[in-house]
C-alpha cells in the first residue's frame, strides 16, 4: 500500500469520526436531555403559587418528562443509524 493511499484512508476514517462528532441528533438530542432533567427536578415539588399559576396542573413535571423523552429518542436515533461521511468523488480510470 503506498504512503498516498495510507493517508487518503486516514484522511477518510477521520472524516467519519468528525461527521459522526458533530452530528446535529447529538446536540439536540443531549440539550433536551439535559434541560429536561432540570425541568423536572423543578416539577417534582412545585409550590403552592406555581400550581395556581397553571391551574393545578404539574406542567414542569410534564414538560420535564417530555423533554427527557425527546432527547432519549434522538440519542437513540443517532445509535441506530449513525451519521456516514460524505461521499467523496468518484475517480474515474482509463479502461484502455
């Protein structure tokens, strides 16, 4: 194998790591997971005002656990069918 090929390979296998590192599920999906445990951590026991204010309804627990939900499923999503890098161009030979 020559040294250009060893690099080309290189090159590419470090392209996939960086398309996999920056996949855009990652950010979303770890966003929502993190602001959904905040949520709720602060829905779990709300106060007397914030119950009133939303008519009885434990809505940062609710939108907490939704939150966490959507993060999860796109954490999942990005285990199942991780990113590939792009495709290079195809190289064409000369069939003589």
């Amino acid at each position: 194998m020559s040294d250009l090929h060893k690099e080309v390979s290189e090159l590419e296998r470090k392209s996939a790591t960086a398309a996999r590192l920056f996949d855009i599920r990652r950010i979303i999906g770890g966003l929502f997971v993190v602001y959904g445990v905040i949520v709720t951590i602060a829905g779990i026991s709300p106060s007397d005002a914030d119950l009133k204010k939303a008519e009885g309804v434990h809505i940062n627990l609710w939108t907490g656990l939704a939150m966490l939900a959507l993060g999860l499923f796109f954490l999942v999503w990005m285990k199942l069918r991780p990113a590939e890098a792009p495709a290079g161009p195809v190289q064409e030979t000369d069939a003589d």
